[in-house]
C-alpha cells in the first residue's frame, strides 16, 4: 500500500511539474491598492492559490494610487494589476495612459459608499436629510446647494467631493446619485480625485465635505464619528461591477498559460471568499495586515461580513451583498458592464470622439478567455456576455432606469444632467451594430457558499 501511495505521488509531481513547465513566466508582479476588494488577489497569494497553479508572485502594495497602478501595468513593472472597471477601457481609448490593456476578470460586485462629513450631514438635515432612513437619496442637498447659491449668487463656491479618480466607478456613481435629483455635478459642485487611504484624512482636514470610496475608508470615519455614510452602490445599483483584474494586451498574448493560471489562481481565491462567512473573517484578518490594506479587523469586518454602518452608535444594517465576489456571476467580465462605462464617459465629456463601443469593449473585456478558465475549475458562466440591467431584483437602479446596451447611444442622452461632447447623431453612425445584440437575463445564483448571497434559500448545492 505504501509502494502504491509513493508511487501515486511520484505521479502526481510529475504531472503537476509538467504543468508548471508549461508556464511561459513564472515570476509575476501583481499591483494593489489597500481596499478590502483586493482580497481575491491577497487570498490567492495567501491561501497558495497561485502556488498550486505553478505561479511565484509578488502582490505589491501601490502607494500612489490608481494613476501609479495605471503606470506600472503600461510599463511592464506589474505583471498584472487591481484596477478600476474603466481604467483598462480609459487606457485603450488614450485617455489614462495610452496602450491596449485587457479586463480579464471581474474581482467583486458593489462594495463602495458615499461619506459625508459631520458639517454637510448637519446643514442638509435641515432640509429634509434623515441619515438613518434608507436609502438616502440626494434632494436634501441639491435643496441645501440651491438655497447656498440663492443667498450667495455669482460668489457661490461649489462644494468639493472626493473619489478616486476620473475613470472610476466611484465617479461615475457620485455622479449619478446627485444627478438623480438634478444635482448637476460639473457646475454645482468640484469633484477631485483623491487616493483610497487618503480621504479620511482630507475629510477631517476640510478639504472636501464628502467623498466617494471603497471600504473600509468610509467606516474609519463612521468610527471616528467624524460624519457618515449615507448611501452605498448597492443602493444606487444593485450588485454592480467594481475592480476588474488588468494587463497589457501583448502580455496576454505573449504569456497565455500564465495568464489563465492567474486568472484561476484569482478566481478560485473569489469562490473560496463566498463559500462561507468564517473564510470572510479570516479573510479580514488576513488583510487587516500592514503589507494589506492595514486597517483593524473590526473595521473590516463591517464589510466583509455582510453587513455595514451608516452612522456612528446607529445599529450595522445587514447586507451580505455588500462584498460580492464569486456569486450571481461577480467574477465574469460581462461585455454589457464594459459598455456601461463607456456610457458614462460619453456622458460626463470624457471622450471628445465617437468610437465603435461594441468594437472597443470586445477588443477590452475577455469573457472569451474567462470561459476557458472557469470550465477548468468549475465556475459557471450566464449564457451571454451581453444582459440587461435595471430589469431584475438584484440589478436595480435607484431612479429606475433601464440599462440595455442595444439602445447605448440613447441610454447617453436619456438623462435629465448630461454632458456629452460627442453628438448622438455622431455616435449613432458609428454604432449601426445596436438592436443586434443577443441579450440573455441570467437567473440569480449563488452557486458557491452564503457569503455575498442575497438569501440563504438562493444557494445552490
């Protein structure tokens, strides 16, 4: 028995070095910013997901946010990278750097917040704010800001917010919530980018009334009691996509075989975070370190565990959907989320040129590849990389919108505040492919555990 259990593992390491010298790179870079979604990268270092997939790598901690993590992936110092959805789309479109990188995964669903300071959340009450009522809507300021500019008229100084950069989710989802109640963001208001780690202190210092971020910088200032967190993406948009997994167009192509064996390292690392809520708390000890994130374990846990404090001695509310990352499909790179992006960047004047988004978006996102990885190890993926949001529970939109990307060049100027510098007609003569998109509406799954799930009664065995 012992001859045949030697010689079974003899077999086994071989077979498993016959894989790794498949590999065409073995040492690999991976760049992070210090947010609890940069867990799957983490996880998979530190549970040996990589190591098992025949990989070395070096998860490193980005000091100089989004713009330094954008750099380095551009000039080859990280392999591969935590990016912002929109970010490998910016760089490809030559307006955040200037190369063809490629969204390979989608690391998460949901998991930012909009944060006011004490002095905002005071003056907005008076008109009609009630911070422990959800979800909060922006009228109460766009009444506080009209009433500022009828008593200050042309001295009127807009109130400045943070967020994490121009192309980020963030942006694009404080943009939208003060939208919503007519807020325009370009002319009431200066939104500045401001790195992760970075706003609780800017907040504090006053050099800006709010911001939008991912956690757990929004719970560090809940804590301190230094204002609060009135409103999270989820309830802007219901599971919405967040991080993706980035890297240069020619090294995808150039390493093949490490590149799908990080891209299961990362996903097997996503399942691994859903399959239970005790994986979720060691997973915010894991990244309550000082090479992590850093911040305490408590403070990560309010997010990672499903559930999440607005206001400072309020009770947490549950939401175990706050932190997605493998279930109801949060690591497939849908083209329709990409798309969505572009939606936004056309809207808000960050694109001065039509492009073909149908083209753009295919040549960024990879669900192609995704498929190849996850049949390997057993992740499902919905029927078509194209959906519909805004049509189902668990994809809803705060003002109600529908969001389908056949009708994308419309969805643009369907909005009370917009800001296009591109005119629909332009747009619409290079996008003669909408209406022929094969949209399929995947059914609400959890196929790997109760974390992130909406309801227990939703996993599937």
């Amino acid at each position: 028995m012992l001859k045949k259990i030697v010689g079974l593992g003899i077999g086994i390491s071989i077979v498993a070095s016959s894989l790794m010298a498949d590999l065409e790179k073995k040492n690999v870079n991976i760049g992070f910013i210090a947010l609890t979604d940069c867990a799957p990268i983490v996880i998979a270092k530190e549970k040996g997901f990589f190591k098992k997939n025949g990989l070395n790598v070096r998860v490193i901690k980005e000091g100089a946010g989004w713009p330094g993590i954008q750099q380095k992936v551009i000039n080859g110092q990280y392999d591969f990278s935590h990016a912002l959805a929109g970010m490998p789309i910016a760089a490809t479109l030559g307006v955040m750097g200037n190369a063809h990188l490629e969204a390979l995964l989608s690391l998460d669903y949901n998991g930012n917040a909009i944060t006011f300071g004490n002095k905002l959340v005071k003056n907005m009450t008076k008109y009609g704010l009630n911070p422990k009522k959800r979800p909060v809507t922006s009228e109460s300021l766009k009444k506080y800001i009209d009433s500022r500019k009828n008593k200050e008229g042309s001295k009127y100084q807009p109130l400045s917010f943070g967020m994490v950069g121009p192309f980020s989710t963030h942006n694009y989802e404080i943009r939208y919530w003060m939208a919503a109640s007519g807020i325009d963001p370009d002319r009431d208001t200066t939104i500045k980018p401001f790195p992760p780690p970075t706003m609780p202190q800017n907040l504090i210092a006053g050099n800006i009334a709010g911001y939008c971020v991912g956690e757990p910088w929004n719970e560090r200032i809940v804590m301190a009691k230094k204002g609060s967190a009135l409103v999270t993406n989820y309830d802007i948009w219901n599971n919405n996509p967040e991080k993706v997994l980035q890297a240069r167009a020619d090294f995808v192509k150039k390493y093949p075989e490490t590149t799908k064996a990080v891209m299961k390292s990362i996903i097997q690392a996503q399942m691994w975070l859903d399959t239970s809520w005790e994986h979720r708390k060691e997973a915010a000890k894991i990244l309550s370190k000082k090479q992590y994130v850093y911040a305490p374990v408590k403070v990560l846990e309010k997010s990672m565990t499903g559930t999440f404090q607005y206001v400072k001695g309020d009770k947490s509310v549950p939401n175990p959907m706050f932190n997605v990352f493998a279930n109801d499909y949060a690591a497939y790179p849908f083209y329709s989320h990409g798309m969505w992006f572009i939606t936004q960047m056309y809207r808000w004047g960050q694109l001065n040129k039509a492009v073909d988004m149908k083209k753009t978006i295919e040549s960024v996102y990879r669900p192609d590849l995704f498929a190849e990885v996850a049949k390997e190890i057993g992740y499902k993926i919905p029927q078509s990389p194209w959906k519909k949001d805004g049509v189902q529970k668990y994809n809803k939109f705060m003002d109600g919108k529908v969001y389908d990307p056949n009708y994308a060049v419309e969805y643009i100027y369907n909005f009370k505040v917009t800001h296009p510098k591109v005119t629909q007609k332009e747009l619409k003569a290079l996008n003669t492919w909408e209406g022929t998109l094969k949209t399929v509406q995947p059914e609400y799954e959890c196929n790997y555990g109760p974390a992130g799930c909406a309801d227990p009664k939703f996993v599937t065995k």
